[in-house]
C-alpha cells in the first residue's frame, strides 16, 4: 500500500481557516453579486431614445449653385459618353463588334456611377432625384444587354425611351436657374 506524503512539510492542510484569503473570497463573491444584480436591472431598464430634434441644414447660394453645376457637368459628360459608344459600328468584324457592345455598356455601368459620386449634399433635390431615376435606368439598360435583349426588345425599348425622357428632364433642369 502506498503512502501519501505530508503536504506543507510534514503538516495536514487546513480547512475553513481564517486569514486574508477567506476574506478577499468574500470580498470577490460580493463584488460578483453587485454586478450581477447591477447587470439585471441594466437589462431590464427601459431605454429612451434622444430627444434631439433633426438639423436641417441649409447651404448658400454659391455652394447650391457649386453644387449643380459639377452634377449638370457630370451629366453632360456621361451623356456624350454613353450615345457616343452606343453609336459606334464594328463593320463586318464580329470581334470588334463584342468590343464595342462591351465599351457601350461599360460607358452605362460606370456613368451610373460617376453621376451619383459627382452629387452633392448641397445639390437641388429636383436634380438629385431625377440624376436618381436616370442611374437607375442607366443600370436597367445595362442589365437588359447583358441579359442578351437587343434595342428590338419592347422591355429594353420602354427602358431606353425612358433614359432618353430622363436625360431631356436633367437639361431642362440644368439650364435652369438656381433656386
């Protein structure tokens, strides 16, 4: 049979002593509990919202008029871009072809987004709301091409003769006068 060794050097340890750990356990157990106690009613406790009332921001003329005029110069930019690749003819070269239907919608996607980039917060919200609609259907005709529907596709006409309504809005709009 084997014998265990003493503990501590020769003596038998003790149990439920007193001392500075029995009181630092103590200590730590109420802690644990105030926090716990604290963390209930943390979670319990309704929470209310702010009460801060919304900022209306307004911007001066000058910054409005900034501001319209880099939109209206991005649509006009995006606008030649788009007709002037839509417009072009691969001939007979059915490989140019692709490269020039890949230009033509590559012009749309990135149009679409270089005109939601080029609006301001300080730009009219006329402008901003058709510059909206007019990306939303730059990236519908770009969709319906690579879906494979051509311009003889009554979804993809309706689409196109939609951006064209679209790009007339955004002129008249930009040749208006700020505010």
């Amino acid at each position: 049979m084997a014998t265990v060794p003493p503990a501590l050097g020769g003596r038998a340890p003790t149990v439920g002593g007193s001392g500075p750990s029995r009181c630092l356990t103590w200590s730590a157990l109420l802690v644990a509990l105030v926090a716990c106690i604290l963390a209930v009613i943390g979670w319990f406790r309704p929470v209310s919202a702010p009460t801060a009332e919304p900022t209306v921001v307004s911007y001066s003329d000058d910054e409005v008029a900034a501001a319209k005029s880099k939109a209206c110069a991005a649509i006009d930019l995006v606008s030649t871009t788009v007709t002037r690749t839509s417009h072009l003819e691969g001939g007979d070269d059915v490989a140019l072809k692709l490269a020039l239907a890949t230009n033509g919608r590559l012009a749309l996607v990135t149009g679409q987004a270089y005109l939601i980039d080029q609006t301001d917060a300080a730009t009219p919200s006329p402008l901003v709301n058709e510059i909206h609609r007019y990306s939303s259907l730059l990236l519908q005709v770009s969709m319906n091409y690579l879906a494979g529907k051509d311009n003889d596709d009554p979804g993809q006409g309706r689409a196109i003769g939609d951006l064209k309504d679209s790009s007339g809005r955004l002129v008249e709009i930009c040749n208006q006068s700020t505010r």
